[in-house]
C-alpha cells in the first residue's frame, strides 16, 4: 500500500506511518527470540528458524545464559511429539556442526546418547525421527574427523 500512487497526501502519510509502526513492531523480536520461544513452548515446527541461515546468524547467541537454549533444545529430545522429535535432532546437528564447543556441549549434556536411540527406533510413526536423527549423528561424527 505505501508504494501505491495516492491522491490523498493525508492517507499516503497514514499508510507510511502504519507502515513503519508494523516493521518496527516486527523486528523487535528477532529470529532468536522467535526460536527461544518456541523452545519455550515445548513444540518445535518446521520452519525459518530451523533453516542454516537461521544457525549461521544466530549459533553463538546459544552460549547466552549459559547454554539455556541448548539445554531447553536437549530436553525436547523426550518429548512426545514426533515433530519436535524430529526438529529437536535436526537443530542438535547444526549446533554441533556450527558452534566451535559444539561436540562438546552436546557431551556434557549427553545428548547423543538420546540421538542414538531415536536413531535406532524401530517404530514406524519415527520415521522422519529417525532420518533426522541419523543426519545428526552424521554431523557429530564428520565434525569428529575434522577436528
């Protein structure tokens, strides 16, 4: 609407204003604070936030609060819900995979044990569980080599 040809300079003013209110509004909670929330939640979703553009920008972000992000993301590897399951184990690999203390921090928290039983499921409502949970295991392991 801002970029429509208005005969009413009033209204044109009005549509900017609103306009600049809105993306203002929106940038206020950055894509962090969306994941955080979601993580908060307790249900992930496919999505933006769950991209690699999302984890390049935003993976050192994950040491604020001492790692609580981290930690709330290892938690939702027991959830019930297999969405979450799945996204749980797919942001697990990119944190690994991007965040230099990554292997680490999932070891302290001894989250690859819980990726290794996801991976070994044998349910078949698990099925994209245990595709995402062997991708990430991939990434441990190929981090491995390149250390």
């Amino acid at each position: 609407l801002e970029f429509e040809k208005w005969r009413d300079a009033e209204l044109y003013d009005e549509i900017r204003d609103m306009a600049q209110q809105i993306s203002a509004q929106v940038q206020e909670m950055s894509n962090f604070d969306r994941y955080e929330r979601e993580l908060k939640e307790g249900q992930l979703k496919w999505g933006f936030i769950h991209s690699s553009k999302f984890w390049a920008e935003n993976v050192l972000k994950f040491e604020q609060n001492d790692f609580r992000a981290l930690k709330m993301l290892a938690s939702l590897l027991h959830s019930e819900d297999t969405t979450t399951l799945a996204v749980a184990c797919h942001d697990i690999g990119e944190f690994v995979s991007m965040h230099p203390l990554g292997k680490k921090m999932i070891s302290n928290l001894q989250v690859k044990e819980r990726v290794m039983e996801l991976m070994g499921s044998v349910d078949p409502a698990l099925r994209e569980v245990r595709r995402e949970a062997l991708l990430c295991c991939q990434k441990v392991m190929l981090n491995k080599w390149q250390d």
